[in-house]
C-alpha cells in the first residue's frame, strides 16, 4: 500500500455510509493500488459524485460502464476511485454487490436495468391517496424478495384516511398481498409512523421505490429532519406526468442508516423474479404442497388444496390469479431472453464462420 493512500484513508470517515469488514476485506486489492474507496451518491451522464474519506468527489465513469446495464455503476454501488492527485477522476472498478434491486427495462425488451445496489431493506411506497393497487404491491414485493433486500410496504399519506377502522381494513388488505412483510400506514405531514419506519431504516441501507407522486421525497425529508428532495404536488393520478425526482439519491441517516430516494417508476417489469414471486404468494406455495399430484396446476385437478381453499375463503381469487398472471409474466420474459441469447449466438458463429472462410480463402490466395 503507498504511503500517503494508507495515511489518508480514514475508514471511520465511510461508517455512517455503511462501510464494514466485508468492504474493506473486499477493498484492499484496490487499496494496495492507491486507489481510494468510495460509495457512489448519484450517477449523471458519465459522471458520479462519491462519498470518500476525501470528502464528496466528482468523478468519471467511463470505466465502469459495461454495454450491459445490469452491469452499470448505480447509486448505492462502493467503487474504487483515483487518490486527489489524478485529473479527471475516474472509477476504476466497483466491489461485487451484495444485493441488487432489478427491473426489466420495458415490455418488448428483454434486458435488466438496476436501480440501487448494496440495499438492505426496500421501502415499497404506496399512496393512500388512490386505491390500494394490490398488484402493483405484489409485483414490487417480488423485484424486492429477487433482489435480496427485505421488502417494508410503507402506506404513505395516511392522514388522508380520517377514518381508523377504514385505514385498518387498507392495511390489512395490504398485509394479504404482502405475506412475511411489515405493512406501515405513515404520514409524513402530520408525522405518524414516521418513528417505526425510522427505526426500520436505521439498520443498514435503504431504498424507496413506488409511482411518481407517492410521496417518497417527502418521506425522505421527513427522515433526514431536512427538506434535501424537492417535493412536488401530483400533476396526475396515474403518474405518466412528470416526475419531481430525476436521480437517485443516497443519503446518510442522522440516527444511523443509509436512504437512497429514486424517481417514479411508472412500471416496473419483471426480471427474472422466479423465486421473488414464490416468495410474495407464499402461502399459495404452502398450500400446494398438499396438493395430491406434485405437479397439479391448481385449476380441475381432485384432491387439489389450492382450489380447496380458494372454495371455503380461505384463499382470495384475486391473489390466485395475480400469482398466476406474475409467473405468466416472468416465464415469457425468460422465454425471450432466451431467444435474445439464442439470436445472439447465432450471428457470432456466423461472423466467426465468414471471418474464417476469409481467413482460408487469403490463406488459398497467398499459397498461390
Ligand atoms: N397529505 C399528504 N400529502 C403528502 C404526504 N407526503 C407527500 N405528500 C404530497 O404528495 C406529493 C408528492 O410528493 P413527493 O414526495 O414529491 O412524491 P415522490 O414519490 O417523491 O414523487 P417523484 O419524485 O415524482 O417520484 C406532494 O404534493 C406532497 O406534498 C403526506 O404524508 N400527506
Ligand atoms: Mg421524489
Ligand atoms: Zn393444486
């Protein structure tokens, strides 16, 4: 390790950023280099502002940004970045993730992109200024549960529903969609639930994911004790308007943690969440163990439990049939992606196979 890199690096510096044994076992290659470490706050254009035990840094990311998006340098990600004696700055590499929160990019295309890394719980907010989508929480559960993260739904708004036994029903219609997960009603004008979800947030690194308008800046400030998101009235009910917040942000927490605030994902796809949905329909799992036949699909099948308890009410269609349109949704993505690879290869030997016949046909040509 040079000198002067071991005299600066203070990793005390990087704690409330979450830096750890692990990081610095997985650092210190790097460090040996000179190279400094740093956790990427937000990534604009080629460029990426890092906390670093240098301060805030400001540096390019030419290096770490691979053709595929899954492999992108993202808020959230800890990097290895030039010491303060280099012009530009460059990252030069990031450390393997340990979580990562992934969607499909869009319906026709079959590729990932992530939207944080290193996350430890995925605060999934949903307004109770509209009606509770609850299959829009079950498709973010699933992301969320793939990713590796613990998933929190947080209600947000909740001042908005005046009457308690109504806001008890919401949430407990939230709850059947969100087996194993904390349902939280918050409000973040009048402060109710704020503290239970400060306590949440306050181990490890966090991410807030839901529409534009879902109030998730909002909640951020309300976490930070400081207005640091711009905040935005809604323009529209569906979230197709535009969005307040335009990059991801990642913060530290004063009473301990690590916020990252993302902009308004309109939808969210699917991406390779097999195990993610398993996970958000795990009771429908439970009772399929008890199916008769081992590969029963749940539909005329004698001796069926899923249909048994979808029959006395133990079991709701509604949840039934999201399960099935979910898994319908993961496994034709996985189908085109699939063909994609297949595509793929098919034009490398094809180019391999006219490279090589070149090849021979110069070879011919020159022994003749
Ligand atoms: N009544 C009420 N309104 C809220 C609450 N939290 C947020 N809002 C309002 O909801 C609107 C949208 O809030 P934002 O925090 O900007 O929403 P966002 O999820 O960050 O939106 P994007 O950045 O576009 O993704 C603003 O007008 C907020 O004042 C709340 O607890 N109660
Ligand atoms: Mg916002
Ligand atoms: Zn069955």
């Amino acid at each position: 390790m040079s000198l002067s890199s071991a005299h600066r690096f203070d990793p005390s510096v990087l704690a409330p950023y979450g830096w750890d044994d692990h990081w610095a076992a997985e650092f210190a290659p790097y460090a040996e280099r000179g190279l400094v470490p740093g956790r990427v706050l937000r990534v604009d254009r080629g460029r990426c502002d890092l906390v670093t035990p240098e301060g805030t840094v400001h540096a390019d990311t030419e290096y770490v940004v691979p053709r595929d998006p899954m492999k992108v340098i993202c808020t959230g990600d800890w990097a290895a970045v030039d010491p303060d004696d280099r012009d530009p700055r460059y990252v030069q590499a990031y450390l393997p993730r340990r979580t990562a929160f992934v969607r499909s990019t869009s319906s026709k295309r079959s590729e990932g992109q992530i939207l944080a890394a290193n996350v430890d719980h995925a605060v999934i907010a949903v307004s109770l200024a509209a009606e509770l989508d609850l299959g829009r929480i079950e498709r973010f559960l699933a992301l969320a549960w793939e990713s590796g993260a613990q998933p929190v739904v947080v209600l947000t708004k909740a001042d908005l529903v005046t009457d308690p036994v109504t806001l008890s029903y919401l949430v407990r219609d939230a709850e059947t969609s969100a087996p194993g997960v904390q349902v939280l009603p918050v409000s973040a004008h009048d402060g109710d639930g704020t503290d239970v979800l400060r306590a949440v947030v306050a181990g490890g690194t966090s991410v807030l994911l839901g529409q534009s308008g879902a109030g998730k800046s909002t909640l951020a400030n309300a976490l930070l004790g400081a207005d640091l998101m711009d905040v935005q009235a809604v323009r529209d009910v569906d979230g197709k308007g535009r969005h307040t917040t335009t990059t991801r942000n990642l913060f530290a927490l004063s009473g301990g943690g690590v916020l990252i605030d993302t902009p308004g994902l309109r939808g969210v796809g699917l991406y390779d969440a097999g195990t993610g949905v398993g996970q958000v329909f795990s009771e429908i799992q439970a009772l399929a163990e008890n199916c008769r036949f081992q590969d029963c699909a749940h539909t005329v099948e004698p001796g069926c439990a899923v249909l048994a308890a979808l029959a006395d009410g133990e079991l709701h269609q509604r949840r039934l049939d999201s399960y099935r349109k979910l898994l319908r949704e993961n496994e034709r993505l996985a189908a085109r992606t699939d063909a994609r690879l297949r595509a793929e290869m098919r034009q490398m030997w094809k180019r391999r196979e006219t490279a090589g016949r070149a090849a021979l046909e110069a070879k011919r040509g020159r022994q003749r």
